[in-house]
C-alpha cells in the first residue's frame, strides 16, 4: 500500500527532522497513535489484497495469473504466513502448467525462503532439493542463492549443536558470495544481506553508510523503509548509541503499523529495550500489540523470539505490582496514624483555644502599640518616598542641565559668528580692511567649536569612561571606532553620546555638531545599519549604556 505522495512527504519531513536529536519522546508519541489505528490499516490491507485476489480470477493467461499471484505473495509475506505459502503453492503449480523451469525455480526458491523466515527448517531444505541448481538461468540463480543463504543461516543460528550450527553458517556464506555476484545491487535482498555481513564483521560505520545509501532509495513509510531502520538501528547498538537505537527501532515499528506487517521484530525489541529503562506500561503495551502480531502472521521465528521477552516484561510488571501493593499498605499505615495524630491535634487545639482566650486581651493592648508605630513606619516611608523623588528629580534635572548646556555652548558659537559678520559689515562701511580682514576669519568660530567638543569630550568620557568600549559592542567588529588623537570622540560617538545623555531630537543633535537634520538623520541610518543586533534596538541600548556601574 502506498501512501499519497504529499502525505508520505509530510511523514518523512515529521520523522526525520529530529533524527540527530533523537527526540524519543515524539517518535513514541506518532508510533502511540500508530498501534492505536492497527485495525485501520489491517482493514486496508485486507481490501487490497481482496482486490488482488478478484483480479487473479479475472486472468485470461498462465503468465498474467502468475505474477498477479507472485504479488499476491509478496503482500501476504509479512503479513500472514500460511496464506503467502498458499500464493506459493499457486506461482509453483502455475509454472508447471506453463512448463516455465525460470519461474519454477523462482517459486521453489521463496518456498524455501518463507518456510525459513517462519522457523520451518526442515520444509525450507525440501523446497531447496527441488531446485535444480545447475540448470539455473536469471532472474532464478539470484533468488535461489538468496534463499539458501537466508535458510543455512537461519539453520547455523537456531541449531543446538555447534558443529552443525558451524557448518550451516559455512554454506550460508558460501551462498551468500555467489548471491552477491548476481544481485542487484539496488534490490532489498541485496542491501539485507550486505548490512547482515557487515554487522556481523562489526563494520558498524560502514553498515551505517550503506544504511544512508539505502534510505534515498526506498519511499517514506514503506515496508523496506522499517527494513532499514531496523538495520539502522542495529548500528546504533554496535556503536554504542542507545538513543539513536531507540529512535530507529520506533521508526521502523511506525513503519510496520502503517504497512500492517505482522511479521516485524522491531517492536518486541523496542518493548524489551523500554523495559530495561522502567517504562513498564508503554513496554507491556507494545508487547501486548507485537505478540498480537505474531500471533497473526503464524510460524514459530517470533514466537521463539518474543516469548522470553514477554516472560521478562510480565515478571516486571508483576515485581512493579508487587512494589506498588507494598508502597500502598505503607501509605495506608501511614494515613492510619495521621489520622491518629489529626485527633490529637483537635484535642490540643480545643485546649489552646482556651489559652487563647487568656491572652487575647493581652494581644489587644500589643496590637494598640504595633499600630501605633506602623503610624510613625508610615511616617517615616512617606518621608523616604520624598527623598527618593528628591532624588530621582535631580537625576532628571542632572540630564536636563548638561543637555541645556551643550546647547547654550553651540547657540554661544552662533551668536559669535553673527558678531563676527555684523563688525564684518560695519567695518565695510569704514573702510578698516585690516580689521576687516582679521573678522572675516572664521579661526575664533573654529577654535570655540574644537574647544566646546573637547570640552563636551572630556566630560563625557569621565562620566562615562567605559563609553568607547560598550559602544563597540554594539556594532559589527568591522564597525568598531577607536578615539582620535588627544582622547577626542569620533561624529558617531558624539551623535551616540548625546543620544545616551537623552538628546535624540535630530534637530537639536544637528544645531549642537554643526550639521544640518538631514545629515544627522543619514548618520542615524547608518549607524544602525552597523549594528551587531537588531537595528531597531541599537538606539535603546545607546541609551543604556553604563546603568550598571551607575546603579
């Protein structure tokens, strides 16, 4: 089943986002809601394959038959094993009927895998002696090889006796080479058994790599795609990353869900894992669905698997009742003997309220005095309410008295300039042009205006002596001024000094540095563009500068 192409979109930017941070907490959430809505995808499943099934009686032809058949075995493999045996069964008879030995072997070989996958060891090497290896032609050789090298392994891992076990292992290998060297090398089986062999090795990082290799390869959701986070996850564990394997295995588990696979290993692993961490009601409740699984897909793999992890998980849920049930009789002797001691406490209450009663008076006449001197505290609050206005309204004049000067020091300029062009004009009618000549200079409006910033300059600086400093660390590192020669501030710094003594009227900053408003305003602008932070903010922060060491 596939789902739409936005939806299955969507899910992997959802799943995936949080894949380096290993957010288990919302993976367990999606894969809660998941299990919750199993029935809804078995339903689905369930008309699918119905369909498939309608369309294999509506077959006109032995070929068409077949690979509608073959499909319908590849949806019933993880799904029910007995009925994807029955599809087998079915792809066998079909191709002897067309005397087709290619897909004959073809359905031998799945035989024999199914019947391996499912625990069924002896009918697996039956379904393999049938196959005539020799005569074998392509696609057949590879499935074949596949099939052998799943079922000896299956054979070495399960057997009781170590040399056998040994031997199977060998053929398994031996298989699986000759698999590789006519495999797809963008198939399923291929990248199953290439993260088996190097699992196995504990070539964990280059198993990863492959892992990544793979997963651009199958859609979101699918059933190849909970293959690989199983692997996924499994390289996690050899790599000693526990969040990562906990995340990878609910990712495949959703991956189940949604696919309806009844024949999955990640849940009852996850369920195990959620155990040991102590979260016995979320680890009994994907046992309880995994078991369910197992139950409907048939076969006795799982069942060998799951049980000693049921066994586990239900001994501690028990063992956690048992505490529980110890903890609650705890709580009720202890709610027994509060209640003990809440009786006393009434009785010695009773007896204190007629102590109380004696020494109310007392508390009377102490409560006339209390209020008595919270009247001369009241007092005295009020009074400290004035000083600290007193205070803060010198702050304020403080502020309003150093603006006004620098603006009486800049109109005093002004007023020296008109002097100077009003005697320019009378000395022009007296005809005194060495007079004129020395008021036509502007060398007394310059040297007033250098003195009236060093002055401004030097005062700023030491009521401020770490202004230079913080100024820069508002502005990017490629802004950063330095103070010219003999201490003196730069134009952005005085523009941003007058704006920290609470001169921010453009006018007024322009009638003080000589400039016109428009200049100021372009200033302004570029001074925020310089800005380390937000723009908006930098005016603000000027403004704020040195609070700390004054307060």
């Amino acid at each position: 089943m596939k789902m739409p192409k936005p939806i299955a979109i969507c899910w992997l930017l959802v799943l995936t986002t949080s894949t380096r941070a290993y957010e288990l907490d919302s993976i367990y959430n999606v894969l809660d809601r998941e299990i919750a809505r199993a029935d809804e995808y078995v339903v689905k499943k369930e008309q699918h394959l119905s369909s498939l099934r309608e369309q294999i009686k509506k077959c006109r032809t032995l070929e068409s038959q077949y690979e509608l058949t073959f499909q319908l075995y590849e949806e019933y493999s993880p799904y029910d094993d007995q009925k994807a045996k029955s599809a087998l069964a079915g792809c066998l008879d079909l191709s002897r009927q067309m005397n087709d030995a290619t897909r004959e072997a073809i359905a031998l070989s799945f035989l024999a895998y199914q019947n391996s996958l499912s625990g069924y060891y002896s009918e697996a090497t039956h379904w393999l002696s049938e196959v005539h290896e020799d005569e074998l032609e392509e696609p057949a050789v590879g499935y074949f090889y596949y099939a052998c090298t799943h079922a000896y392994g299956e054979l070495g891992r399960y057997s009781d006796d170590e040399t056998m076990s040994q031997y199977y292992y060998s053929l398994s290998d031996q298989y699986r080479d000759m698999f590789f060297e006519v495999a797809d090398t963008t198939s399923t089986f291929y990248y199953e058994r290439l993260l088996l062999s190097l699992l196995s090795l504990g070539q964990a990082e280059r198993a990863e790599a492959k892992c990544q290799q793979w997963s651009a390869m199958v859609e979101p959701a699918s059933h190849e795609h909970a293959i690989m986070s199983y692997f996924r996850s499994e390289c996690c564990r050899l790599l000693g990353d526990e969040l990562g394997r906990r995340y990878w295995l609910a990712l495949s588990a959703v991956s189940d869900c949604r696919n309806a696979v009844t024949n999955q290993a990640s849940l009852w692993t996850l369920a195990d894992l959620t155990s040991k961490d102590g979260d016995l009601e979320r680890s009994n409740r994907y046992i309880e669905y995994s078991w369910k699984c197992t139950t409907l897909f048939g076969g006795h793999t799982r069942s060998w698997q799951v049980s000693p992890v049921i066994t586990t998980i239900n001994n501690n849920y028990r063992e956690k009742l048992s505490r529980n049930n110890r903890l609650l009789t705890i709580l009720l002797g202890a709610v027994s003997l509060l209640a003990i001691l809440l009786a006393a406490s009434f009785l010695f209450l009773y007896k204190r309220n007629q102590m109380l009663a004696a020494t109310r008076n007392e508390l009377r006449r102490i409560n006339s005095k209390l209020n008595h001197l919270n009247a001369q505290l009241n007092g005295s609050n009020q009074q400290m309410m004035q000083v600290n206005a007193q205070l803060h309204d010198s702050n304020r004049v403080k502020d309003e008295y150093i603006g006004r000067f620098l603006d009486l020091c800049s109109r005093y300029i002004d007023k020296l300039d008109a002097y100077r062009l009003k005697v320019n004009r009378r000395l022009k009618a007296n005809q005194l042009k060495e007079l004129q000549r020395m008021t036509s200079s502007e060398e007394l409006r310059e040297t007033e205006t250098r003195e009236l910033f060093a002055n401004f300059d030097a005062a700023f600086l030491r009521l401020y002596p770490n202004f230079v400093e913080e100024f820069n660390t508002l502005l990017r590192p490629e802004f950063h001024q330095q103070l010219g020669p003999d201490s003196e501030l730069t134009t952005d710094m005085r523009m941003a000094a007058l704006i920290r003594l609470g001169i921010d009227d453009s006018a007024r900053i322009a009638a003080f540095l000589h400039l016109t408003p428009n200049t100021i305003y372009n200033y302004r602008a570029r001074l925020k563009s310089r800005a380390a932070g937000s723009r908006d903010e930098l005016e603000g922060k000027i403004r704020e500068i040195g609070l700390q060491r004054e307060e």
